[in-house]
C-alpha cells in the first residue's frame, strides 16, 4: 500500500500539525494568554507583590511560594490554551472550508486528527518552553539573593561554616532543579491529556461552547475523582461498606475520566522540593500516552462516521 493510502502516514501528520501551528498562532486566544502568562511570571521579580507577612521572614518558604504560583500559572495557562485552541481547530476549519479540501484529498482522516492534536502539543512545548525558561531565570536571581542573606546573616550571627554550609545546601534545594523539571514536565503532559479531549469531544460536538465547557467539566472532575473514588472505596458509610453498584460507578468513572491528580502530585513534590524519582516520571509518561491513545482512538471512530 503506497504512502498515500496508507491507514497513516507521518509525514501527512507533519504538514498537517505545521499548518496547524500557523493556525494557532494567529488566534487571538493565544495572543490574549500568553502576554499574561508571562507578564504574570515576570511579576517575580518584585518581592512586595507577592511576599508579604510572616513568609518574608523564611526564605524557604518564599522560595516555595514562588515555585507555586509560577507552576500554577503554568498549568492554568497550558490547561486552558489546550481546550480552548482544540475546540476551535475542527469548527474553524469546517467554517472556511479547509476541511473539505483536505479530507477530499487521499489524507485519511486519522492523519488529520493526529495532525491537529500534534499542532496543539508543538505550541503548548514552545509555550511552556518560554514559561520554564522564565521560571528557572526569575528563580535563579530569587535564590541567589536569599543565598547571600542567609550566608551574612549566619556568619554574622557566628554559625560555624559546617552549619552555614548545609543552610546554603538547603536553601539551593529550593532553587532551579532537576525535580523543578519534573513538575513542569508534568503540567505539560498534564495539558497532552487534555487537548486529546478536547479533541475527542470536538469531533462530535456541534457547538464550540459545548466542547469548551465539557472539557472544562471533565478537567475538574479528572482533578478530584480520585478523591472521590478513594472515599467511595475505602470509605464506610454510616458504618456500611460501599455497595457493588457504588464501586461500578467509582470504576467507571476511573476508567473515563482521567485522573489528574496524578500529575499535580508530582508539580506538588517539586514546588516542595522533595525527591521525585524516576520511574514516577515514566509512570506518568507511560500513563499520559495511554490515555492520549485511547482519545485518539475514540476520536478517530467518531469522526469517521461523520461525513462531510
């Protein structure tokens, strides 16, 4: 079977992801996001913005604080540009007519929706790219500034150097890390995730607003299911052990919606500075591409029936 007919193609798959980053970058969405994602990011520099009362007085703490909302940002940012920009990608190109000159064309459609899904991750790589780079960068100067403090400090106050040397060890720990990459490694995949269902949704949604909101819903619930699933498991009601019927429900709602807490876990013990290992990565990269695969799949089935 030639490369033009062939169930998938790569090479399809590339043309169509590069037309797809020209898409997006000319959306307005990412032009309204990515100015306050990073804007929001510079404001580290100023510490009266954000670090005010008790925290002021522990570098560790501020440090930490400053991890926190640089992640958050991040996650929101990248969250949010991979629904908003997936739900756009199908209507928009059934609006201006794209789609039937692709899809008439020898380009099957699992081609079309990979490249879609694979134009929205380069964009969120280079988006997320230039956050990290101004994390570790807004990072790096914050550390270096509380390392000197705390060296005069302890000097002045007499600490011996063994002691001055473990609070400066200590204090590093908090500054651009491997582990710190972890985290933001893990919003990223975190935002894989999502865009694949925005993507699935997309295909058989008839309205971008219900393919937004629905995403959104399922980011939500994906962030609080395994919560919920561990409460209906392992937690007795009045005394009572959850019935069959609860644990078919906990399971299937395991099974469809992903579990983000998951990758906050691992975002959590960066900012926190604690060990992350590797095999947890390779847990979460194993278990981001299996559920991208299964919305892919899904995708596909769906958007195959339809006909345009």
């Amino acid at each position: 079977m030639s490369s033009s007919t062939s169930l998938f193609s790569p090479r399809r798959a590339l043309i169509i992801a590069q037309s797809t980053v020209t898409q997006l970058v000319r959306m307005k969405i990412f032009y309204f996001l990515a100015p306050v994602a990073l804007l929001f990011l510079g404001l580290q520099f100023f510490d009266a913005v954000w670090f005010e009362g008790p925290e002021a007085l522990m570098p560790e703490q501020e440090l930490r604080m400053h991890k926190n909302i640089c992640l958050g940002t991040m996650m929101l940012f990248t969250s949010l540009f991979a629904i908003v920009a997936t739900a756009l990608l199908i209507p928009g190109d059934i609006e201006d007519r794209t789609l039937y000159t692709i899809l008439c064309k020898p380009v099957p459609r699992l081609d079309y929706l990979l490249g879609k899904l694979f134009g929205v991750i380069a964009v969120l790589f280079v988006a997320m790219l230039v956050m990290d780079v101004l994390l570790v960068t807004t990072l790096h100067f914050r550390t270096e500034e509380k390392l000197l403090q705390t060296t005069e400090y302890m000097t002045k106050i007499g600490y011996p150097e063994r002691e001055i040397a473990a609070g400066r060890a200590e204090m590093a720990a908090h500054g651009p890390t491997m582990i710190l990459q972890f985290g933001v490694l893990s919003h990223f995949l975190k935002a894989c995730v999502i865009a694949a269902v925005a993507l699935l949704i997309s295909t058989f949604s008839t309205s971008t607003l219900f393919t937004i909101a629905t995403s959104v819903m399922i980011w939500i619930i994906g962030s609080f299911q395994s919560i919920a699933r561990d409460g209906l498991f392992n937690d007795a009601t009045f005394g009572e052990a959850p019935s069959w019927a609860d644990k078919i429900v906990g399971t299937l709602i395991s099974l469809i919606f992903p579990d983000f807490q998951l990758f906050e876990s691992i975002s959590d013990a960066a900012a926190r500075a604690e060990d992350v290992l590797y095999s947890d990565m390779g847990h979460l990269f194993g278990l981001s591409a299996v559920y991208v695969g299964i919305y892919v799949v899904l995708s596909w089935f769906v958007f195959s029936d339809k006909e345009f």
